[in-house]
C-alpha cells in the first residue's frame, strides 16, 4: 500500500459542506492520488487515434489540437443525432436530486461534482450552450456554459473519477443513466487525444494480441498448462484442457486475469475441475484469449473493435454455443451489445446444457450463457458431488459486481451456487447489494495505482457494508465474479477491512466439488488446509 495515504480515519473523515466557489467554475486540482496519468502515445498510435503526443493531466498545456473546440462540439453534434439516449439524458433531468447522494465517489469524497446530477451537468451545462436556443440567448439563466480548455480538463477529472456503476440510475425516477454520460464524455476526450494508459494500454494489447497483457498464443498455451498440472498436484487427477479445438461443442472465453493473476488463478481451477468432471466438450481459443473488453471505457467503436473476436473464433472453431467465465464489463458487453454489434450469430445455436436438457431461451439472441447459470443449473439437477464442508474455513459473503448484477441482473445464480458450496453465508446490508450493489470503486479502467487515494474513497462504501458482516458474523471471504474485483478489492479491503480475502465463485466450487478419482484431499486451491474435525467441534 503506498505510503503518502492517509490512515483510513483521517480518510473516513470526509466534509461534505458544499465548496464556497460557483459550480459554474470549472478550475481541478491534479493532485497526486486522485486522478490518472495520460495514455502513452504509442498506444494512441497502434490503434489509430488522434493526437498522440506526451502530456499529462498536471501540465498546463494539454498539446490539444487547434480546432480541439471544433472537434468536440463536432462530435457531440453526431452523437446527439446517433444516440437518442444521449439526447434524452441531456434533456430530461429535472435536478430533483434523487441521484445525489447515490454515488460512491460522492460518498468517499464529499465533491459536489461527484454527484452523478452534476457529474452530467459538466457536460449538460455546454450542451445548452451550444445546441439549444435558450441558452445561446441566455447561458446564465439556462445554466450554460462556454466550452473552454479548463472545461475540458474538467471533464477529463470528473469522467475518469466514474466507474460507470449505474447505480445512479437505479434511483433515478426518470432513468438517466450517468454511466452513459460519462461514456460519451470519455469518447469526446478521446477525440482530441485524453486518454488514461491505464485503458488504452490493455486496449492497444488486447487488440494485437487478443488479451489485456499481450500474451500471445504460445503464452496462453503455457499457462493453461501450467495450471493443469497444478491441478494434478492437488486433485491426482490430469485434466484435459484444450486449446483451439475445432468443431467443440462449446467455446470457452474468460477473462485473462484468470490465468495471470490471483486470486483469480483459483477461479480458473474451479473451471477446469467442472469441466472435467462433467465431462464438458469444450475449447479454450488462444485468440478470444479475453472475455474483458476496455474498449467500453474508450469509444463504442472499440468495444466492438476487441468484442469482434469472439463470434469470429466462434466460427473458425465450428462450436454450437459459448460459455463466458467470471468477469464484470465483459458482460456488460456480452449482454447488452454483442449481439447487435457484431452479430447475429446464426450460425451457433440456442445453449442447451448436453447434461441436464436445459435450453437456455435468455441466450437466444447472443447464444452466450455465463458460467454461473450453467453451474448452477447442473448443481440443481444434481450433477456435481459436493461437501460444502471444504470451505468451512471461510464465512463468506457475496459482492454483486456492478456489470453482472446491475447490467445484467444475475442475482440468484451466484448465491444459490455459494449456498451449496459453503456452510457459513451472510449477506451485506439489502441497500448495498443487488441491483443496489456498490461498485469496488476501480472499475471502467480506474484500478490503477496512481489514483489509489481515490478509489480507496470510491470504495469505502463498500468496505463499509463488508465491515458490517466481517464484525457482526466473522466473515473472513468476499466472493465476487468479476476480474476487476478479484484485482482491486483485496488492497480496498486490506486498507478498510482488514482480514477479509477475495475469491471467486468457482473457486469455492472447486474446494468443495468431490471428483470422481480423486486423492485424498487435505488443502484447498490455495493450498490452506481444510478445518478438521476437531476444529469444527469446537467452532
Ligand atoms: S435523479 Fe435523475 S432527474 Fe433527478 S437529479 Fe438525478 S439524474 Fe436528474
Ligand atoms: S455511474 Fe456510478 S460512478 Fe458514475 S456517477 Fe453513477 S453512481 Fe457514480
């Protein structure tokens, strides 16, 4: 954890009196923990995007274009035309404030402008400027601002201090959706060359490679192997785990923090042992080597730029349908733009589970399933030999990632997995999970370290609800199915929440499925022993 942090008291201290300066002025301060350095022209470069160049967010000159102005109004002209939402969430908000204290940056921070209402205004405000008659006549009394450098600056502070959450928009009475603003205004940016290299980054790799980390295919062959023979070192059993299989009934796409990180290396395993014990015909594909798109913290063109490659292996390999494993924002584009992105995808077929018969009609249009619903679905119909005994080492809770939850609205799948894999379950308080969930506070390309300040503060409401439970029931394990979770909660709950670990679903699958074949076994996936007999007689 970096040194310069304030201990978590002197942070939990947060004032939340309105600043004495005018909303109106949009002057930031760039100070270090708060915000994000600037994307390295060499990814701007590879991928094709303006103005790529070296500056940073603290430099008083940005290196902006000329015509920067013209670019932008530019392209909030075409958007406006393209997006009807966009023209109605510039329209429609009625400042009732609802959505105010919503937002967990606003929470953590106390900033006015971090309420998802103002967040908007920042953009709202030239929008009325610019696009409507009154506030060409009247930008005072219209609230209508010029569009001027320290505005943009503002906007790039502002739109890269949202996680694109939604939660926002749950309480909205009109529906706004923040998130969809913040995504335009990143676009804008975009535009004119302001990007964070912590999305362009993965961006740029992801889009030469096939995956975040710019592994290639020989890489991921490694890893793959690498964890099959862990595998065999815990269970005894040798896994079969292929890659680039033609004509396999299924395609597999995780995200690839499964296979180079932890905790999510466990999850990983957990999907393996499933795999195998049902005896699943299934292949991993060293090209849709990432199920995790950043290109919906860039543009709606490079979501479907890096999403493209999923129904293109899809049909190289000749499977049927596809399994998407443990990650949030892939899912967010999974569900919501695939399809009419880059689809239809008539040549797959409608998922039908080869082992329960269960057809899958939510998957109709995008022929996807996520591996919560087919778990879940061979456990209830009895498939998988569980003792959820193996995890009576962890009382656990469950975090609803923001784009499986909210996005997507998979509530029950996880749970009811967790309830049959563990002894010892507890749910946060009703207003912080569900579709009322609060984001980890490093989502949307935000889980880098140099704004560690701020996403401590952006997730301290969610520390908060796990402190709740780790103090009231002894919860020791946040269990999560999202690889930006698995990634950022652990130091947020190291700073906040002190003994509290972070899993993912199948990994708990795994400790408790029993296989068929198997050695005795005395570990978990992390290597930690079981609770004995004797520990749990006395427990
Ligand atoms: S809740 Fe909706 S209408 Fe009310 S201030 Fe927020 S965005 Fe505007
Ligand atoms: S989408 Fe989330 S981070 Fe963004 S304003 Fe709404 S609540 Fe805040």
């Amino acid at each position: 954890m970096a040194e310069h942090l304030p201990k978590p008291e002197e942070l939990a201290h947060i004032d939340y009196r309105p600043p004495r300066k005018d909303w109106r002025d949009p002057r930031v301060e760039f100070r270090k923990g708060v915000f994000c350095y600037s994307a390295a022209p060499k990814n701007l470069e590879y991928l094709g995007l303006p103005n790529p160049r070296k500056w940073q967010p603290f430099d008083k000159d940005w290196k902006l274009p000329p015509n920067w102005k013209q670019i932008i109004l530019e392209g909030m002209r075409e958007r406006l035309e393209k997006y009807r939402s966009f023209r109605l969430f510039m329209d429609i908000c009625v400042r009732c404030g609802a959505c105010a204290d919503k937002c967990h940056f606003f929470v953590g921070s106390g900033d006015p402008k971090n309420m998802p209402v103002l967040r908007a205004e920042l953009i709202r405000s030239v929008y009325r400027r610019y696009f409507t008659a009154a506030g060409r006549l009247f930008p005072n009394l219209a609230g209508a601002r010029e569009l001027t450098e320290d505005v943009l600056k503002e906007w790039f502070y502002y739109f890269y201090q949202c996680t694109e959450c939604r939660r926002c928009s749950v309480f909205c009475p009109y529906g706004i959706d923040t998130a969809e603003v913040t995504m335009i205004g990143r676009e804008l940016l975009t535009l004119v060359g302001c990007n964070i290299n912590w999305v362009l980054e993965p961006v740029a790799n992801c889009y030469r490679t096939g995956n975040h980390l710019g592994i290639q295919p020989h890489g991921f062959k490694d890893s793959i192997e690498f964890a099959v023979g862990e595998l065999a070192e815990i269970t005894g059993i040798r896994v079969e785990a292929p890659i680039n299989k033609k004509g396999a009934e299924v395609l597999v796409v995780m995200p690839s923090a499964d296979y180079f990180g932890t905790p999510h290396y466990f999850t990983l395993l957990g999907y393996l042992m499933v795999f195998h014990e049902i005896g699943l015909d299934y292949t991993f594909s060293a090209f849709a080597s990432e199920g995790g798109n950043f290109g919906l913290f860039t543009s709606h063109e490079m979501i479907k730029r890096l999403n493209a490659k999923i129904y293109a292996e899809a049909k190289r390999l000749k499977v049927k349908w596809i399994i998407g494993c443990e990650c949030g924002h892939m899912w967010r584009v999974l569900h919501q733009y695939m399809d009419t992105m880059n689809g239809p995808a008539d040549f797959l077929e409608i998922p039908i589970s080869p082992f329960t018969g269960t057809r899958f009609e939510n998957a109709r249009s995008t022929k996807m399933i996520h591996i919560s619903e087919f778990t879940s679905d061979l456990i209830h119909h009895g498939k998988l030999r569980l003792d959820p005994s193996r995890n009576d080492h962890w009382t656990v809770t469950y975090h609803d990632s923001c784009n499986i939850s909210r996005a997507m609205g998979l509530f029950e799948e996880p749970r009811y997995i967790l309830k049959k894999v563990c002894n010892n379950f507890h749910e946060m308080p009703e207003n912080t999970i569900r579709e009322q969930t609060f984001c980890c506070g490093s989502g949307s390309g935000l889980g880098t370290d140099e704004n560690l300040e701020m996403r401590l503060r952006g997730g301290f409401p969610r520390a908060n609800a796990v402190k709740y439970v780790r103090d009231r029931f002894g919860v020791n394990l946040l269990a999560c199915m999202c690889a930006i979770d698995k990634a950022t909660l652990p130091p947020l709950l190291e700073y906040w929440v002190p003994g509290v670990e972070v899993a993912g679903v199948h990994e708990l699958v795994g400790n408790a499925l029993v296989m068929r074949g198997e050695r005795e076994r005395t570990t978990d996936l992390r290597g930690q022993a079981f609770k004995s007999e004797e520990a749990l007689a006395h427990a």
